[in-house]
C-alpha cells in the first residue's frame, strides 16, 4: 500500500475545523481570507495555520490570502473527502445507536450503510432507518454495499474478534471505541477512541500539582 | 487561574498510552524498561518517547531505563490522574447511557457520580446505578456531589444552553460530544470530540488522490 507522508494527527484535525470555516465563509459569499481570519474562527494562531497548510504546498496569494472555496476543496481532497464514503457500525447497543443516529456524519460524506450485531433479537430490525444484519453476513454485505470503513462499539473482549472479521471482508479503516488494545494487518487503517483519555486532556489542564 | 505551558495533544494521548503499558509491567514484577520497551509496545519510536518525557524533566537513568512504577507515577501526576475525580455525564439518550456503561473510566480514575436530563420520564430513574436527576438541580447537585467535569451528550441545539449551566455550577471540564461549536469562559477547559473527524483520520490516510 501506498503510503502518505506522515503528518501530525492534531494537524488533520485542525484542517477539518478549517474546512468547515472555509464551507461557512464561502457559503457566506466570502472571496478572500486570511490566515488571521482561518485562526480566529478555529482557536489557534494564524503560525499554526500557515504551517499546518505549508505540509501540502502553496496556497494563497501572499498579502491577499486563500479563496475559501479553493482552500476547501483543496483541504477535502487532502482529507479524502472529496468522495462519499461507506461506513458500516459494529454492535447495535447504546453507543452503535448513538453513533446511528449522529448527525454529523453525512454532512462530511459519510454514509451509515448499515449495522452488525450477533443478537437474534435485533437483526432485520432497523435502527434510524438503518437495517441491522447478521455479524455472519458480514462478507457477503460488505461486498454487495461496498463498505470501505467500520466503527467498532461492541464490548471488549468482542472487538479484535469482530475486527478480525472486518479485516477479512476488506474493511480497510477501522475505528475503535471498545476500550481494549486490537491489532490489524499493515494495510488496514487502525483508530482507537479511548473515551477515558479524552478526560485525560482535561486532567491534564486542571490538575493541580504545578 | 494558573495555565500549564503548552505540550502537544498528542503527548498527552501517547502519555495515557505510556502509562497503562508502564502499570503493566510493574504488575508483571519488572523492575527497569527502556525507551525501546515502551516505544515497541505502544507504537512508537524511542526517540518519539525520550521527547515526550523530555518535556517534563529528566527521568530515568542512560543505559539503565526507567523503573516503571516511579515512570507510572510520575505520568499520572502529570496527567492529573494521582486524585479521583467526579464527573456527571448530560443527556440520559442512548450516546449517555453508552458513556455511563463505559468500564475505561473508573479505571483512570474518573467516578461517573450522575446523569442529568430534562425528561420527566428518564429523572429519578438509574442508568447502570447511577441516578438521573433534573438539569435544574444541577446547582444544588454539584455543589453536593463535588462534581468536576462533565461529559456533555445532549442533542447540537441544547449543548450551549447546558454548558452555560454547568459553567455556572462551577464545573471547570467540560468534554462535549454534542456536534456545534460551544463556547466557554477562559477559566474552563473545554474539549469537542468529533466523531465525523474521527473517520477523517481513516480518511486521510486512504483517499486516492495522492
């Protein structure tokens, strides 16, 4: 597998808050911004965006600033936004509900395609317009809906099992909420969200040792 | 309010890593690891690990490594996790139930103490044996339950409204899941998980365009 450069994880997820500036602005009838203005409206210093945007090369007109619909466009396709993709959800519980049910995921192209659980009692029943199936159709439904990205929110000891299987069925990027370490060959995509260490970034500004 | 100098997020993330590999292995009776042991074991390389630690000191001894409980704890007192804290989960909806059933929180030290609603229906109830109380007794209740930080979980359009709740309350964390921009005073910490630019990560490594 190809693989990109290596760039700094908070800078993929400054370039999404920048996007969506950018969508706003753009939206707004906007022609012209500056790295002031990306700054402001996203919380960090206009240094910060220059050099998060110099990663991919040269934008904007120096003492003019970026055409937001370019600088978007350009940003999505960085992001690999600039196509829709499919995403199915593994575990039918209250965080698979929950993330069904999220908003904000169609907005950026993301498409919830469906649901996977084990339990009898849910398959063939329909979450927020999305069918659950079976965990054992898994290869034949990720072919048939072409499912390129899996979230995973089944309990631990269930997660490098279920991701096994999503691994096999050429699932190739992978989110993980189960609170366990899970392993993926080199050429799948691999994310933990460890819901404890987002209160950790909290801690560690409020703690009161120093 | 004193401010901490700035580290990346990503130390902070890869700290939390650090250290639960660290309690590991003083569990297992090791009594020195080196940069390499902790680098293997959390995916990184050594070098990524001497410069997050560097920026809080000097540890370990050249040659020798590190002893994992005295690295252990050193790292929790940094992330602020060498005290418990209480935090109250907003919103008792499927992505609140799901935070309160969340087994990595009491590990880390966090007490999930209750779960406030505005639903008639849902207050007075028990999530996983912990009380729902109305959002209008959160003054009363986090002065009562010493209540730290908060996890919000209700719907875009209600999050501003129930942050500007618990910054009043006194609530000095705040981590909010809900998908909309909030704003809080200086003397807050406020952190937005967004579940959308969870999959950007995915997505940025395995779009086609470059």
């Amino acid at each position: 597998m190809f693989k990109k450069f290596k760039i700094p994880d908070a800078t993929i997820g400054r370039l999404t808050a920048y996007s969506r500036f950018l969508k706003e602005a753009d939206e707004k009838g906007i022609s012209t911004v500056s790295s002031q203005h990306i700054a402001e409206a996203t919380g960090v210093t206009p240094t910060q965006v220059r050099k998060d945007l110099a990663y991919f090369g040269e934008f904007g007109t120096r003492g003019v600033g970026y055409n937001p619909r370019e600088l978007y466009n350009y940003i999505m396709k960085i992001l690999g936004l600039d196509k829709k993709w499919k995403v199915a959800i593994f575990g039918a519980g209250h965080l698979g509900t929950a993330l069904s049910q999220y908003k904000g995921f169609l907005e950026r192209g993301f498409e919830i395609v469906c649901i996977f659980d084990n339990d009898p009692e849910k398959v063939g029943k329909k979450l927020n317009n999305v069918e659950i199936f079976h965990i054992n159709d898994l290869k034949t439904k990720a072919r048939e809906l072409n499912i390129e990205l899996g979230i995973v929110a089944v309990p631990a000891q269930a997660a490098q099992e279920v991701i096994n299987q999503m691994v096999e069925a050429g699932i190739r990027g992978i989110i993980n909420f189960a609170p366990v370490n899970v392993t993926v060959p080199e050429n799948v995509v691999l994310r933990r969200v460890d819901l404890a260490s987002q209160l950790e970034y909290l801690t560690y500004y409020l703690g009161e040792n120093r």
